[in-house]
C-alpha cells in the first residue's frame, strides 16, 4: 500500500472518529463526559489540520 493510500486512509478513519464522537455528544447529558468528548474532538481536528498541512507541503 503506497503512502498516499495509507494517509488517505487515516484521513478518512478521522473523519469517522469525529462524525461518530459528534452523535455521541449530542445524546451525552454529563457535563464531565461532553468535556472528555469535546476534547477527543479537538485532538481529532488538530491531528486532522496537521495531516492537511503535511498533505499540501509534498
């Protein structure tokens, strides 16, 4: 599997992780587990950012 292919793959297992921690927060009452939730999401969308900007420079 060539590079390319793997990146786009983790790109994509990202966008999963957040569409799914998404629906998750939505339903979730507890302010302790929407903060916990919120700051996967935030971790997702940095790791997301970072791999975009690796994707642009090559």
């Amino acid at each position: 599997m060539k590079s390319e292919e793997k990146l786009e793959e983790l790109v994509d297992y990202i966008a999963f992780l957040k569409d799914y921690y998404k629906s998750v927060l939505s339903e979730e009452k507890a302010d302790y587990y929407r903060a916990f939730i919120k700051g996967k999401l935030k971790v997702l969308d940095d790791i997301g950012m970072r791999l975009e900007k690796s994707d642009k420079t090559k």
